[in-house]
C-alpha cells in the first residue's frame, strides 16, 4: 500500500465489516442468472432495499449558495462505468448541500472528459492518477475525437484504458516524472499531474481506491510456489505462461516492465479477448497467471491471490477527481468527504454491478452506493 493510501484509508472511519457485508452481497436483478459473486439473505435485503427505492432519501433542504457556487456545476461521466457512478454519487452529495449539479456523458473516448474539462463544459470528473497523468504528458490539451483505446476485458468500461505513446513518449513513467531508476508511487505520480493540469484545472484530495494492473495466481498455485510478491515469481517465469489482456504489452508496466525490475521474462505471453477468457484460462492451467486490474470482481470471486509489486512496476491509479479551479470551496469540501469514503472494494462493487448480465447502470449504482454509505 502506498503512504497516501494508507493515509486516506485512515482518515475515512468507516464501519468495516458492515460495508464488506454490502460488498460481498451486491444487488442482483431477479430476472437473469446472477453474476458469481456471494448469494444469500444479505443480497436479497439489498435488492429489496434498492427496488423499493428509487432515489436516495430525501435530504434536508439546504440554503442555495450564492456568487460563484450558484454556477450549475456539471460532472463528466469520465473513462469509465466507475467513474460514471462516481460522477454520479458527486452530483447527488452536491445536490443535497445545495448546489445545482449534473451529469454529463463525455462519451467513450478516454480524453473525452478532459477535453470538456479544458473548454469548460463541465467543472468536475473523476479519473485515474496514472493515466490521467501519462494522457496529459501525452497531448497537452486533450484532442477531442481521437480514437480511443478499447478497454481490457468483457467490461469494456471497468478498468482505465491507455492513450497511444506519441511525440516521444518515454514508456517508463519514472523516466517521465525525473525519478531515475527510482519507481513512482501515488505521490509522486500526483505531484506529476499536478505538473502538467493546465492552469484553471486542478486535482483534489485522491481516494484510498486504486484500479492498477497486478498479476495474479491461483491460492494452490500460491501455496505449491510459496508465491507471496513478484520477486517470489521470478525464479518461475521461465516456464510461465503468462495471461494478459491485449493491451498488456504495449503498457510502460507491461511485459518490458515485468522484465526491467524483477527479471521476469515468462516463457509465453498469451493475449485473452475478455476478462471472464483470462480468468478461465487461470483456473484451467491454460496459463499460470494473469494480469488483471485490482478491481476485478473475478479475483474475489475465485479467491485468486494477488501477488504484491514491492518494486512499484505498475503505474499508480489512485482515483482521483479533476475540477475547474473556480469550484467553490464548499463544493470541494463535498467531493473530498466522498473521496475519503471510496477504497478498492468499493470500485468492486461498482463494477460487479455495472457489469452484470443485467446491468444496473451508473446512476442506479450510485444511488446503492449513497444508501449503503448513510446506513
């Protein structure tokens, strides 16, 4: 875990074991197969709880700000079904403190926010620090219309996608911040796109939750190889067979990666289609691990282990929200207490439910989310 996790998990006091009850027990929708993840009582409370209620609770109508903050603060939906729930759940905090909030779909290219950013249409999206920083260095000023990348997996939506490296683009993200043979961690990625925002743009306080690329094992595999971190898998990768999604290779963290700092050349790197192909190669020996984002609903679901990275070889992706440097200092005072209650599990969660057979969508999950949170 890196120092500003750790400090960010801290400060947000939450009630653990009944949140990782509403994690494990995500709402499933009566009509399809549900997805694989834990079925019982709890799931049928919760979606008990979200059918009979359409919105959130009403809140206490609080006094309409004035000046600056009675400007419509409008969200971009971001790069991702995450990020659209948390623009999602932004609006619906905003909303109750007293301000004028909406959602705004910035479509599927992945600099699409950032372009609406940059011409001022919205003032407000989440993203992810790695990605958003290598995107900024990248092209400077988003390019709206580029074409984006297609994201890992089955759910196209669920993990951050990577721009194109152009202009010179060095493939090793500490190259780019100046840290030598040093390796990035959370703040030092911040303190990077911090950097490059443009001027009327900055990012506010990160949250504990992360989507990074990680290699992961099966628990017998774990046990047999006394595998705890990549340095443990580096005797094995001669004869490993490596799962990966199609973007893997051309990744700064990828196989090049792998290689440069734990010396793991894998006998094969072989590229699956979808997230739900790499995970059952996984558990049929096809491949002996895989890379998957930490925000996988499959590594829960199959007790896969996920190997530490104690040489930080894949980007950091904190979730991290980019506002108009007008944004009142109220409104960030909202989006901060949000931040502060949003770890990994709970992008889990979001994407358990906005990737299942019957999706719900961003705002629905949303809408769960705050409910669990006032709980």
């Amino acid at each position: 875990m890196t120092r500003s996790a750790a400090s960010a998990r801290g400060r947000a006091g939450r009630s653990g074991a009944r949140r990782a009850r509403a994690r494990r027990a995500a709402p499933h929708r009566p009509r399809t197969h549900p997805s694989r993840g834990p079925r019982g009582a709890a799931a049928l409370a919760a979606l008990a709880l979200l059918a009979g209620c359409a919105a959130p609770a009403p809140q206490e109508p609080q006094p309409s700000p004035s000046g600056t903050a009675a400007a419509p603060i409008r969200i971009a939906t971001g790069p991702t079904d995450q990020t659209a729930v948390l623009a999602h759940v932004y609006a619906e905090r905003l909303r109750a403190a007293g301000f004028e909030a909406s959602v705004e779909d910035t479509g599927e290219d992945p600099a699409g926010h950032l372009a609406a950013l940059e011409r001022g249409e919205v003032r407000l999206a989440a993203d992810y620090s790695g990605h958003l920083y290598l995107r900024l260095r990248s092209q400077q000023v988003p390019v709206p219309g580029a074409t984006p990348t297609a994201a890992p997996g089955a759910t196209p939506s669920a993990a951050p996608t990577d721009p194109a490296p152009e202009g010179g683009l060095a493939a090793d993200l500490s190259e780019l911040l100046g840290l030598g043979d040093a390796r990035a961690d959370d703040d030092d990625v911040l303190a990077g796109v911090r950097e490059v925002l443009p001027e009327h743009l900055r990012v506010l306080a990160p949250a504990p939750a992360e989507n990074r690329v990680a290699v992961v094992v099966t628990r017998p595999t774990a046990v047999e190889l006394e595998l705890s971190d990549l340095e443990d898998l580096a005797p094995e990768c001669a004869q490993l067979v490596l799962g990966t999604d199609r973007a893997f290779v051309a990744r700064p963290e990828g196989r090049e990666g792998l290689e440069d700092a734990y010396g793991c050349t894998p006998e094969r790197v072989v590229p699956h289609g979808s997230t739900e192909e790499l995970v059952g190669a996984l558990l049929a020996d096809e491949v002996g691990a895989a890379a998957l984002f930490t925000a996988s609903p499959e590594i829960e679901d199959n007790a896969l282990v996920v190997l530490g990275d104690p040489l930080d070889v894949f980007v950091p992706q904190q979730v991290v929200p980019v506002a108009a440097r007008d944004l009142p200092d109220e409104a960030v005072r909202v989006v901060d207490e949000v931040s502060a209650a949003v770890d990994t599990e709970d992008l889990v969660l979001m994407t358990r439910m906005t990737t299942a057979q019957d999706p719900y969508t961003p705002e629905e999950t949303a809408q769960y989310w705050l409910r669990e949170e006032q709980d």
